[in-house]
C-alpha cells in the first residue's frame, strides 16, 4: 500500500509558477515510476509528467511545452512538479500518481493515487 499526498496547490495569475510536491508513505518509492496528471472541470483526467524509477527517465505531455520540470528526491520519498509561465488553461486539480511501470502515461497503469490538489489560473 502506497499513500501519496499532495501540497502545492493554490491561486496564482497567468504568467506566474508553482511547485507542487507529492509525499509518499512507502519505502520501496524508488522503485515506482511516479507521475503527474491532471482534471480539469468536465475532462478526463490527463498525463502531465512522469519519472521512472532507475534510472529516472523523465517524460512531458506535449502540452507542458517546456513549462514543466518534474523530479524525484528518493531519499526524502518526495516527488516535485515545477511549472512556469502558467495559463488558465492549466486549471484542473492535479494529482501524483505511482506505477510498476517503467514508462506510461496511461492512467490505468497507476495503482496508487494521491488525493489531488486545486491549482487556478486566473487571467
């Protein structure tokens, strides 16, 4: 059992960033690949950013555009979302997420979901 929770969330205006953060309760965390997707309102939810566990590939949804810089601190089992030049676009509840699989942004791939946090864009 993996439990993931969420900080970081909040009200920022167009242009601005936030670091989100997702703290896992496991031990054997470095051996996840952890993501980030989001939900907007009405949407399905959507992959944002992922790190695999060894050797820590990285991967982006197109969207991200280079705004986003994902990263894992596997001694402090935390898992960061760094994002700039924000949009309200970018408007949704973000959650971290955790999977045996090496590479996938598949939702269905990720047993382990944190409780998600609000992150809102205003113009």
């Amino acid at each position: 059992q993996v439990q993931l929770v969420e900080s970081g969330g909040g009200m920022v205006q167009a242009g601005g960033s936030l670091r989100l953060s997702c703290s896992a309760s496991t031990r054997t965390f470095s051996s996840y690949t952890v993501g980030w997707f989001r939900q907007a309102p009405g949407k399905e939810r959507k992959f944002v950013a992922l790190v695999s566990w060894f050797p820590g590939r990285t991967s982006y949804q197109d969207f991200v555009n280079g705004r986003c810089t994902i990263s894992r601190d596997n001694f402090k089992n935390t898992l960061l979302l760094q994002t700039n030049s924000l949009k309200p676009d970018d408007t949704a509840v973000y959650y971290c997420a955790s999977s045996r699989e090496i590479i996938s942004t598949d939702p269905r791939s990720y047993d382990y979901w944190g409780q998600g946090t609000q992150v809102t864009v205003s113009s």
